[in-house]
C-alpha cells in the first residue's frame, strides 16, 4: 500500500537566504541551530540557479528539493529521497499561487513580510502534520480569505493575532523575550487578554518544532 505523500518543510527565504516564513513537518532537524544550518547550506546551493521561469529542482542532503525564485524571494518545499517530485512541485505551485493572489502579484520580500500572517495562514492550508492537504491557489486563497478565528471579532483582528504570534515566532528564541517584546505591543493590537492568550496559543503551536524557533 502507497504511503501518503508528505512533506517535510516549506521555506520562503529572501535574496540572501534569510527567513521570511519557514515551516517544518518532520524531526529530521531537531534544534533551531540544524534548521538554519540547512536552509542556509541549501540556499548557497540554489542561489546561482535560473528557477524563475519554472521551478526547479535538486537533490540535496539526501532530501528531494523543489524550489522556485519570484523577484528577492525563494521558494521550497522539501521531501523525502523517494517522495514523488511531481507533488512536490504541485504543492510549490499551489502555494506561491495562492501567496500571488493575496498579494494581488506584488511577491517580494517588502510585501511578504507586511502581510506575513497570510503566508503562514497559506501554509496551514497547504499541508497539515506535513499531509499534502490542498495544491490548487485559488482555492488556498480562498480558504485563507474566509478564514475566521475562534474568539476574535473580525478577519482584520485575526490578521493582527496570527500576525503577532507568527513574529514572535520567528523572530524571538524563548518566551521569556517574547514577553518583553509582547508589553510593547500597542493596545490596539493586544486589544484584550483574550486575544493576548489567542497570540500565545499561536506562539507554542507554532514554536514546538514549526519554525525552528528553540
């Protein structure tokens, strides 16, 4: 019996290899420090290649790679040695899709990083565990633009709390510095300690092994 395709992560890292939004599956890379060794080893890789046109792809570190480049962003999805590319690329393909249709074109990194949230809700619709769940973008997108959160009021708050949390994530190493981040945050962002626990539940979903954030 076939096993279930799966990925392993999906990275979106700039023109210099540093992370925009990154998001793991599997164990493979067990500290923070092994997951930013291998996206930076994988993008000195890639970098010199012309996969702007079509995606592309590589074997790397025992690991079937399948990447993409729009304008200062890099796009892979990363699968076991005997996972089939073709859905590998399928799953590239609906994501930078969808990321396109909500970013009406504008992929670069400026954009991607003012609207982050919507990458990473992107990606939950995308894979799920590392279970391909969806490949086509514009039913990504559209999942994404009705996407409702339990507790808050409005889409436009959801993008504030998921927002949040996916920073923290990527760029805090504990919660501890999180923390002191999270008491600057205007009120009008931390609108209520409901929202404030919604931010947290977001932040250890995300910093247990997601992101690689230690």
């Amino acid at each position: 019996m076939a096993s279930c395709p799966s990925v392993k992560n999906i990275l979106v890292l700039d023109a210099e290899g540093k992370r925009v939004a990154v998001k793991y599956y599997a164990d493979d890379w067990p500290s923070a420090s092994s997951k930013l060794a291998f996206e930076k080893s994988l993008f000195v890789k890639t970098q010199k290649t012309s996969a702007r046109t079509e995606a592309d792809v590589v074997m790397f570190d025992g690991y079937i790679i399948v990447y993409k480049f729009i304008q200062d962003l890099h796009f892979f999805v990363t699968g076991g040695d005997e996972e089939n590319e073709l859905i590998l690329a399928s799953v590239l393909q609906g994501f930078s899709d969808a990321v396109g249709i909500l970013l009406r074109n504008s992929v670069d990194k400026r954009t991607a990083l003012e609207n982050l949230d919507l990458i990473f809700l992107c990606l939950d619709e995308v894979v799920d565990g590392g279970i391909v769940l969806e490949t086509d973008g514009n039913v990504i997108a559209e999942k994404v633009s009705g996407h409702g959160l339990e507790g808050a009021g409005s889409f436009t708050e959801q993008r504030c709390m998921c927002g949040l949390s996916a920073y923290l994530v990527t760029r805090f190493p504990s919660k501890d510095s999180a923390t002191a981040f999270l008491w600057k945050v205007p009120q009008t962002v931390a609108i209520s300690q409901e929202n404030i626990n919604l931010v947290w539940a977001h932040f250890w979903a995300e910093a247990r092994g997601n992101h690689g954030a230690g």
